[in-house]
C-alpha cells in the first residue's frame, strides 16, 4: 500500500469538513422554487464510479462565513 494513502485521506476529510461547514449546498430550484430532484444512480468507469453532473447552489452559510472565505483568498 502506498504511505501516501494516510496524507490523502486526512486531506479529502480535511477539505469536505471545511467546506461542509462554510457552506450550504443545496438542490437547484425550478422558476416555481421547487428543489429539483438529483439524478442519485453513478457513471461507472472501470475502477472510478461518480455521480452525473448535477447543477446545485452553494452559498456560505452566513455573513460571518463568507467574510471568512474572502478573508482567506488573500493569505
């Protein structure tokens, strides 16, 4: 097994919790605000399986998160 495998998985961990936590992802809405249902059945390509893209709404969770987030493009 390659050492490499722990540094990968804190850091996918790492990078979900955070943006979990900053923001709130959210379904797409139709003109009528209707959240519109995701497509959950995954693409299969040999050893990779994913989603279909799906459009979706991401907004920081408040105020204070998004100055955070703007904060920290300029460190």
């Amino acid at each position: 097994m390659c050492p490499g495998v722990f540094h990968v998985d804190a850091t996918l961990f790492i990078t979900a919790a955070s943006m979990l936590s900053m923001f709130d992802i959210r379904p797409e809405v139709d003109s009528e605000g209707i959240p519109i249902p995701l497509n959950a059945e995954v693409m299969m390509n040999e050893a990779v399986w994913q989603l279909h893209p799906f459009k979706c709404r991401i907004t920081p969770r408040s105020g204070k998160h998004e100055q955070i987030i703007r904060d920290s493009v300029y460190i």
